[in-house]
C-alpha cells in the first residue's frame, strides 16, 4: 500500500510529495463517460459497483496517491429528506427548498447506514479493490455549503436567500444548520468505520462569508463536527477545504483539522506562516494551469512544492477540481511532474 498521502496528512516525512485532484473520478476521463452513459449521475452514485469502478479509474489512469471516493455532497440533503435533482447541463436542483420553519421541521437526522447505505458499500466494495494500491478518501459536504443549496434551491451566484435566512432568521437558520452538522457527524464517522482512510470536508461556498460572518454562521458548525468525530474515536485525517478561503485562514487553522485545503489564490508559504505548526497543507495548482505545455507547467509546479516546504506536510492537489476540459494527458504530465521533482533520492 502507497502510504505517502496518509504519512503526509500526518506531517511524517515522505519519499516524495503526493498527488490527487478533486473531483478526479469525472468528466475529463473519457472511461468517466462510459459508465455513465449508463447511469444517471445519481443513480450512479448510488450503485456501489459504478461508483466503484469510477473511483478506481484515476488510479490507474493517471496515477494519483489517493482515491477519493465518487459520489456527491449532496446525498446528504437528500438523506435528510430534500428532494434533488442533477438537471442535464444545468446542475442539481433542490425542488423543495428549505426556506421556512416547516421546512426545517420536515428534514430529518437519517441513520447514515439507512439511508445512505449504499455509500458506505462502495467504501466497503473500494477497500477491497484498494488493497496494495493507494488509501481511499471520504467526503461530505461542510454545513453551510450545503445550506446554500438547501435554502437557494441548487447553485447560486449571490447566495441572497442564504444570507437573508442567516440575517433576519438566525434562529431558524442555527435549527437548519444543527440538522445538517448533526447529519455530517454522524455519516464521517459512518464512513470512516466503512474504511474511509481520510475524511475531507468541502466548504466550497465559504469564501462567499464575510470573516465575521464565517466565524459566526459557518466556522462553528465545521469544529463541532471535527471536535465530535476526535472524541468519538476517529483517528484517520480530517481534511478542512475552504475553498475563495486565503481570507478566512486565520480562522481555518482553529477548526482542529489535520490538513488545510488551500485554493490557488494564496501561495503556500504564506498560508504556512499564517497556520503556524502541526498543520499540513493540501494544493494548490490552479485547475487552468494544467492547459499549459509542459516548459510552462513545470515551473508552476516547482514553485508549489518548494512552497509548500514550509507546511507540517505538503499534499499536492488543485485549488478546485479538475475541469471537464482537461485533457486526461496532461493531468497524468502533472502527476509525474510532482513525483520527479519532488522525489528524495
Ligand atoms: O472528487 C471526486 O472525484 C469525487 C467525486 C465528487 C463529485 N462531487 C462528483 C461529481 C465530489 C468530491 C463532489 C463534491 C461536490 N459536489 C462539491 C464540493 C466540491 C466542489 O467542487 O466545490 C459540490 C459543490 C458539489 C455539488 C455539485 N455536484 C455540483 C454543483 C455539480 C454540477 C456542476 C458540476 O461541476 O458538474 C455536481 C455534479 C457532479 N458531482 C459531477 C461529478 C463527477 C458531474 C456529474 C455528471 O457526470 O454529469
């Protein structure tokens, strides 16, 4: 077993620096596109054995450090009782939205094993699949990330009706957001007893929050969540991703994570002082960077690695996820580029 990714979540020294990308089991694989011609994508995800299959294909395809699991964040509203939808060429869409008191009431808090059964089998299929390869990442869905779909109905520009509930209903908006983090709790710890090596929380929508804002509407309910499954006896590494978050890192490095996820609009030693020691740091290539010819490329990555010499650990990654432009080639390029450069002999 490829061991590098967890030994540097751990901040423990590595052979070299490892490498995975978000939403690496996608749409730039052509593989990707195969199994999902016969699947929509959520019943995709919830087929353990399609899931299982498109979690592997960047593993071997592309040769990444870790697998992180395929599925979304959001099954958890879902499995809270909000009706989605993943409109073709549109994104989800939450028909019912979360806007009122009834609303909160109607969702529940699930028994992850029941209603979201067939994740922790994918995790359980994938383990098996995984042996001798690389550790497999689970996920979910930071609170107020996925509050902003649940209020806003699917993506948002301006997060309006988000920022309305937090403002002029702040008690209905902490009920939503106990549901939601209670939820969260309780399906990590699901995961990681299924055998998910790592857990990675994504607050993709956290740089749309004033830092005042974040420290009160988002920020605590990500620490309970880190604070319950520590006490609760998981010990695998807890990964925080903020994404637009280089403003709120000083805020970041108290929410108990192993490793903070950084975007490509901070560079890494900066983030590194701003964190302070025990934290590792995980990115933070801009996804765009990988159209660029290898001469162009190289020094880009170069200049991430040496930065990221600073952290407690350094994982290379995106500072989002792959895009669906992407030619598989040149993701495969980087991954081998982080290797060779980094690589202690
Ligand atoms: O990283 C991985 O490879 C694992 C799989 C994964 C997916 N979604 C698969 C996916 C993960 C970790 C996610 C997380 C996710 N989902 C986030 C947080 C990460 C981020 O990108 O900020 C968010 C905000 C979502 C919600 C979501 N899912 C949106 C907005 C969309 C549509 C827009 C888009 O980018 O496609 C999805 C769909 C989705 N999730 C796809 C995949 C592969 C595309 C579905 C398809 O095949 O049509």
């Amino acid at each position: 077993m490829n061991t590098t990714f967890l030994k540097a979540c751990r901040g423990e020294p590595t052979d070299y620096t490892p490498v995975w990308m978000m939403r690496q089991a996608g749409r730039y694989l052509p593989e990707y596109h195969t199994v999902r011609s016969r699947y929509s994508f959520l019943d995709m995800c919830k087929t353990p054995e399609a899931a299982t299959e498109v979690t592997l294909q960047p593993v071997d395809l592309i040769g990444v450090d870790a697998a992180i699991l395929f599925s979304d964040i959001l099954v958890v509203p879902e499995a809270m009782g909000a009706a989605l939808e993943f409109v073709e060429n549109r994104g989800p869409v939450l028909p019912e939205p979360v806007r009122d008191q009834a609303g909160v009431d109607r969702l529940i808090v699930p028994d992850p094993e029941d209603k979201l059964g067939y994740v922790m089998a994918a995790i359980r299929m994938l383990r098996r699949e995984l042996v001798n390869k690389v550790p497999l990442i689970g996920f979910a869905g930071a609170p107020f990330t996925n509050a902003t779909y649940m209020i806003e109905g699917g993506s948002s520009k301006n997060f309006f009706l988000t920022k309305k509930m937090m403002y002029t209903e702040p008690d209905l908006y902490g009920r939503l957001m106990d549901k939601i983090t209670e939820t969260t709790i309780l399906y990590l710890k699901a995961q990681a007893e299924a055998g998910a090596q790592a857990l990675q929380i994504f607050d993709s929508w956290a740089g749309a929050l004033a830092p005042c804002d974040y420290a009160e509407f988002a920020l605590p309910y990500v620490k309970r969540i880190i604070a319950a499954l520590k006490e609760g006896g998981v010990e695998v590494p807890l990964i925080y991703f903020a994404n637009n978050g280089a403003t709120l890192l000083d805020q970041c490095r108290t929410v108990g994570a192993d490793v903070l996820g950084l975007d490509w609009r901070i560079n890494l030693d900066d983030a590194a002082r701003i964190v302070g020691p025990g934290i590792a740091l995980q990115g933070n290539l801009d996804p765009c960077a990988l159209l660029l010819p290898a001469e162009k490329m190289e020094p880009r990555v170069a200049r991430i690695l040496e930065q990221g010499k600073a952290a407690h650990g350094h994982i290379f990654n995106l500072g989002h996820g792959i895009l669906p432009e992407i030619p598989p080639e040149q993701a495969k390029l980087m991954v081998e580029m982080v290797h060779r450069l980094s690589r202690k002999n």
